[in-house]
C-alpha cells in the first residue's frame, strides 16, 4: 500500500541540521506514527512521505517555510529582568516556561541577557533552520476514518442479520402457532 493523504504511517526516522547535528531521532523510542495529510507534523514532513511504500527509505530537505517559518524578530521581547523568576538566573540559550492569558503554556528561548534586562525569543527553536530527515516507511494502515467505517459497517450487519434472525423466528413461532390451531 502506497502513502498517500488520510492513511496512517509509521517511521524511523533522524532529523539534522545542515552541519550534521542530529536534532531528534526515533532510535531512543517507538516508530513516529501519524495521519498523512492531517496536519500531525510539520508540511514538509507530510509532503515528503508521500508515494512511499513500506520497507522504502529516503532522505530528503525541508526548507524553513515548510517546516517551522522563518524567525519572526516581531516574536522577540524585551522584558526587566525584574519580570523573570528570581530563583534562576537567566542565561542565553535557557528555557523559560510562559503562560499565556489562556492557561497555555509557552517555551521561551532566552536570546540575550543585560543587567537589566532580558531578551526571550517566542519563535520555535527549529524556526529558520533547513533540516535534513532520513526515514524509513515501516508500516502503511488504514487511516483511522477507515478503520471506523469499517467496524460501524460490520457492526451494523451483525445487528441486521440479528434483526432478521428474529423476525424469522418471529415468523416461524406466528406459522407454528397458527398451525397448532387449524389443528
């Protein structure tokens, strides 16, 4: 079975930067597995895989448009270190943790540290980097919507023939009785 958009794919897969560093890596877990076309992973990714079939190998490039935009300057601030938590001292590189007015928690890179204040960067880490996959298709299945159809399909023929069944027996128990009185 071919990939295409609405199945389900499960991969190895390495994910580099241009100079070599590898970034994240399936080896340490399980497979990444995903509905193609849904928008589980990043476009790039989705586009990639398409037309695989499983056991096939590839090694492709996604450009920072298709995978994690380019850095937004607009999405770096400057805030008082007076706004920081006290118990850590920020250094260039740290993850902050931010909540938003909704409850939602953000990651936050710091990006430069001064006397009095602190430069945080709200772009993902991966934001304006091409990276570089290496995956491996190691299984192909149905996608979820297809799986469910199927199992309401069976399931409503199973209760069909149970209905059937029992106006069959219906029937038959109507017949016997009507003959028990004609006789």
């Amino acid at each position: 079975m071919k990939v295409e958009n609405g199945v389900k794919v499960s991969l190895d897969y390495e994910g580099k930067f241009e100079n070599g560093e590898i970034f994240d890596s399936s080896s340490s877990g399980s497979p990444l597995e995903f509905v193609v076309g849904s928008g589980q992973v990043i476009p790039g990714f989705d586009n990639s895989v398409l037309g695989m079939e499983e056991g096939e190998e590839k090694e492709f490039k996604i450009e920072p448009k298709d995978a994690y935009g380019e850095i937004n300057e607009e999405l770096k601030k400057e805030v008082p270190r007076s706004a920081l938590p006290q118990d850590k001292v920020p250094e260039v590189g740290m993850t902050l943790v931010m909540n938003a007015p909704n409850g939602q928690q953000i990651p936050a890179r710091v990006a430069e540290v001064t006397d009095k204040n602190v430069t945080i960067d709200l772009n993902h880490p991966l934001a304006g980097k091409k990276l570089i996959f290496k995956i491996k298709v190691i299984g192909v299945h149905e996608s979820p919507a297809d799986e469910i159809e199927e199992e309401v399909e069976e399931k409503m023929e199973e209760e069909i023939k149970e209905e059937v069944s029992e106006i069959v027996e219906g029937e038959e128990k109507v017949e016997n009785e009507s003959n028990e009185k004609d006789e």
